[in-house]
C-alpha cells in the first residue's frame, strides 16, 4: 500500500516550505517518526518526521525546491514490498519565492531547527542507541559537519541524546576512546583555483532568507545609522571583579547583559525605541515587555534568538539565559519560542575586531544596536592624555519613527549607564 506523504501545516500562516536537505533516499527503509527532512519556512527550519513505517519509493523535489502545506513530499510503500531501484527524482518545479514579508528579521535569519510539527506523531521516550542498533544515525547537521572535519564517522557514535541522536558530546567521547595511533586528517590547505575558473553557486536555503529579509528590512524602513564613542574603562573593571563570582555560580558573564541592562533601562525613558511598526497599518505599538534579541553568528548562518522581559531580569540572571539560547542555537536544538517577540536587537561583533558598523534593521523592530570592540585609546580627560577601554556603539534607527534627536538622546543615556555602571548594578530584577 503506497503512502502519500504531504507537507503537514508546520506553523501559524505557513503556507510553504523550500526543501533544506532529505534525511532518507530513495529505496531507504524509514520507521515512523524518524526524522525524514529539513523543511525552510519564513518562521524556522523544522525536522519532520515520517508519518508511517516503511519503504521510500519517491521523492518530490530536491533541495532548494519550494513546495506548497499539503502537496506531495514523498511516497513511502507501507506492504513491506522490496522498494524499487535508486533513481534521482524529477526535482518539483520550485514555486516562486514569497515577497519578503516587512515582519521578517534582518540581518537575522529565519530560526534553526525545531521539533516536529504537531501533526506528526509524539516520540517514544529517548533512549540511548548503538552504531549496531540503528540504520539511521540521527544528528543535526553541524554535528555531522563537526564528525566529518575531525574525521569520525558518525555511523560508528553511539547517541545519547533525545531519541538516540548525535550530539557534541558524544563526539568528544567517541574521538577519546579511539585507538592510538590511527593517523589525523590533514589540515584543510586553502583552495586555489585556477585562473579563469567560474563557479556558480545557487542561493537556496537560509542565505535565501537573508537576502530576502535583508531587501524587504532596507525597502521597507528608511535607516540612519548613529555613532558614539564609550568610554568602557569602569565597565571593563566591573565585570573583572564580577566574573569570578560568575563563574562560582557557573555563569559565563560577558559584556552584553550589562547593555543588554542598559538598553532596557533606557527604554524607560524613550519607549519608542521598543517598538514595532505595522507597515501596512501604519501603526506603532510600543511594548512594555523589553525582548530583546542577539544576533548569533552560527555554523548555519545568522540567528536571532530572544531573551524575554530583560526588564524583570538581574545581570546574572541575564549572563546565564543569554549563554543557554545562544548555545542551543548555535547547536540547532532552539524552539520557535526562542525566536518569537522580540521588540529590539543587538548586534556584536567586538569579539571579532570592527570600529563601527551600520546594522540593517530588524523589521518590524524600529531600532537595532551595534557594538564593536573594546580597546586601549588615547584620550585627553581633563586636559591630559589618557589610556582609557574605548568602544563605539552604531545603532540604527527607523526614520519614519525615530527621529535623529531621539536617537542622539537614547545613545547619550546608554553612554552614562556604560560609563557610570553602578545605576546597572542596583537593578535587582
């Protein structure tokens, strides 16, 4: 009996999916709720697991193809019938790409993986598995990459994590108790082409969101972007005195849950900074609730996970939320709801170098925060030359909403809680 396997509906308003990469093949034997494929909405990346048990007999497109909530995804053979032979599908004919909608986030892109829609059926309790045990190593798709740079193969892991899958951890294990002796990949060496080579590579997947979500972000919203300079110096000598403590607690604390603070207490006093505008309403509204999204430089590309009511929220309590969601995105194991409410974001790279930057909007989201690195500056402080911990904030505006007084104003305040830190130190919650 042949299954008719259709796109279930994967989110509120989804209507789409592009394809990211099938998890079985033609001929395969597939069990149900074992994962089946990667499916790129405009909202997340989604796992979806098959409906049935049995044999894969097609596949409907290839990756990077656009298919419609309910068309055909695949044809699995439930009778037990030996599949036929290996064939490459007739690739579906991609549907043309969505307008990009003004709510999409840029420069961040659509969500990592997720779990399985509600229309597929629950899983069994995880338990742990053996290379012996399974015919499919499950295992998201940067720690196949990770198994493949260090030269281990993955089908050989035992999974501890949930439902037997793959995880970092059980690389780590595995690349310890291998056998002595065994020769280590060689390094990568830097490709060269050679002269007149030409190579055309198709934008599918999450670079496809990001461009679109970038172009609608600068159709929609008119930027300007402001520059000031921050004298770290008190900041930088907080945070040596906090981070040991920190750490005692098993905390990582890093710079941005103090601007993350200061942001949400400069909220206070320019509320239209956290807003969201309804482009087609012409509409603002202005939140309460301080959420606010990091821009997450990840093996998949740029995420933007959100941390709830900064407002209600201590620094600590901040570090520790900001290293969980930051960490479960960049191992694809964030949810929807990670992703979802945010009402400002930051964007950083002073880890990486930079002087200034002119961040792209996070539509809706009227006001975007860049921060670059912190370093030794000379400046003249009461008419003498000294060596303070410089850095530049750039952040972008909505010019339809925020004018370039407000934002003048904003950053000025931002300024004195940097460079005055206790009022950041004296929020309890």
């Amino acid at each position: 009996m042949s299954y008719v396997f259709e796109l279930p509906e994967i989110g509120e308003g989804v209507v789409e999916g592009e394809i990211v990469s099938w998890k079985v093949d033609v001929g395969a034997s597939v069990n149900r709720d074992e994962p089946f494929c990667e499916i790129m909405t405009d909202k997340a990346t989604v796992e979806i697991s098959s409906p049935v048990s049995g044999t894969v007999t097609k596949l409907h497109g290839d990756p990077g193809d656009i298919i419609k909530v309910h068309a055909p995804l695949a044809e699995i053979d439930e009778s037990g019938a030996p599949a036929p032979a290996r064939e490459k599908p007739a690739p579906a004919k991609a549907a043309a790409p969505p307008a990009p909608k003004p709510a999409a986030p840029a420069p961040a892109a659509p969500k990592p993986a997720a779990p399985a829609p509600a229309s597929a059926s629950r899983r069994a309790p995880a338990q742990p598995s053996t290379p012996g045990q399974r015919g499919h190593t499950k295992a998201t798709p940067a720690v196949r990459r990770e198994a493949k740079e260090r030269g281990i193969d993955i089908q050989t892991v035992p999974g501890t994590g949930p439902g037997g899958r793959v995880t970092r951890q059980d690389l780590d294990r595995h690349g310890s108790s291998a056998p002595m002796g065994l020769p280590k990949a060689p390094p990568a060496l830097p490709q060269v082409y050679p002269t007149g080579h030409v190579e055309k590579v198709k934008i599918i997947g999450l670079r496809r969101k990001i461009a679109q979500q970038m172009s609608a972000a600068k159709l929609t919203a008119p930027h300007f972007t402001y520059v000031e300079e921050i004298d770290a110096t008190e900041l930088v000598a907080v945070r040596g005195v906090l981070k040991k403590a920190a750490a005692e607690r098993g905390v990582k604390l890093t710079y941005l849950p103090f601007i993350m603070k200061a942001c949400s207490l400069a909220f206070r006093e320019f509320p239209n900074v956290n807003a969201r505008m309804d482009s087609e309403a012409f509409e603002l509204s202005v939140h309460g609730d301080h959420n606010i999204g990091i821009a997450t430089d990840t093996p998949q590309g740029l995420f933007v996970p959100v941390i709830k009511n900064v407002e209600q929220k201590s620094i600590l309590h901040l570090a520790a939320e900001i290293a969980d969601v930051t960490t479960r995105t960049r191992e694809g194991r964030a949810s929807l709801e990670d992703f979802s409410g945010g009402t400002f974001t930051i964007t950083s790279v002073g880890n990486i170098g930079g002087v200034l930057a002119t961040p792209i909007l996070n539509v809706p989201e009227v006001g975007i925060l860049g921060v670059n690195a912190i370093r030794d500056r000379a400046v003249v402080i009461d008419g003498e030359i000294a060596v303070r911990k410089m850095l530049n904030f750039s952040p972008s505006f909505d010019h339809r909403i925020i004018d370039g007084a407000v934002a003048a104003r904003f950053i000025a305040r931002m300024k004195q809680l940097i460079e005055e830190p206790g009022e950041l130190l004296m929020e309890l919650t």
